[in-house]
C-alpha cells in the first residue's frame, strides 16, 4: 500500500461513515508518509465524529505544530473542545477562528454555545447575532455536523428553542419563523 491509497481509503469509509476504518486508513497514510498536515487533520475528523474527543484534540494540535494559523484544525479543535465540554478552549480556538475569519458562521454558533452553558448570556447573545450577522444558520446541518456529543445536542437544542429562553437574542420575527 501506499500514503495516497491509504488516505483514499480513509476518505471514502470516513463519507460512509465508517469512522473507525477511516481512522485506520488515515493512520496507515501517515505511516506511509502523508503530509502531516493533510493526514492529521483528516484523522482528527474521524476521531472527532468517532467521539474519540482526546485523539481528535492531539490531531487537530499537530496540524497546528506544522501552522500556527491552520483555520479548519483550529475550527475542529474548538468543535472537538465543545463536545468534550472543554468551554474554555472551546472559546480560545474559536476565537483565533474568527479572527482569521469573521465570515465562519458556525464558529460563532459554536463559540455562542460555549458562553451559554457557562452563563456568559451577554456574549452568547452577541455571538449569536454576529452568527447570523455573517451568513445564514442552517440549524439541522449545524446539529448533523457538530454535535457530536448528548450534551452539545441539548446546548444546541436550547439555544435554538430562541422562543423558550429568557436570554434569547432579540431577534426579528423573521429570523425567529426561520429557526422553526
């Protein structure tokens, strides 16, 4: 076998969602002489969607050895923090996210998350409007690809029941028909 076989093994098992053969495939790449970059990064998806949270955080943190500004391993890093309900990394990545890009909308639900379940009310407010500031939410893909965890589920879940929560972000009646 070789790196480029490997990963596209890992590839095609991680879009069938056989996360486990996928992190093997991703593993023999790498061994094989993948770009670290490239090979972590894939790797540290599949953990991440494995709920492998520790192993997906060191994937994601070896990518950052090779770039410092590695935006998606500082993005998944932060989603992997939220999930394994690390809040206060949660923040510290998603805020180096957005500050390389403002534009990464579920960065700011993420981080919007992460404030809520530490009772920050202010700035999950504010997190929330820049969300939705910068591009639309969709909520069932936001959930699909990120909460990997029950409790980022539930998270989810009431910060977006937007009509039941006493900090809910003021929104337009028109953004509000939108999340439901």
């Amino acid at each position: 076998m070789n790196a480029l076989h490997d990963f596209l093994t890992g590839q095609k098992s991680f879009l069938q969602g056989d996360y486990r053969k996928s992190i093997a495939s991703f593993s023999a790449a790498l061994e094989h002489g993948l770009q670290p970059e490239k090979g972590y990064l894939a790797l540290g998806m599949a953990h991440l969607k494995n709920a492998d949270f520790d192993e997906a955080v060191e994937d994601f943190s070896h990518v950052l050895e090779f770039d410092h500004d590695a935006e998606l391993a500082l993005f998944y890093r932060g989603i992997t923090h939220l999930n394994h309900a690390e809040l206060q990394e949660t923040i510290a990545d998603l805020t180096m996210v957005l500050d390389l890009n403002p534009e990464r909308s579920e960065a700011w639900v993420a981080r919007s998350l992460a404030h809520r379940a530490l009772h920050h009310d202010k700035e999950a407010q504010e997190d929330m409007k820049q969300a939705l500031g910068h591009a639309g939410i969709e909520v069932e893909e936001f959930m699909r690809n990120f909460a990997i965890s029950p409790q980022v589920y539930k998270w989810a879940m009431t910060l977006f029941d937007v009509q039941d929560e006493p900090w809910a972000v003021k929104l337009g009646e028109e953004i509000r028909k939108s999340w439901h």
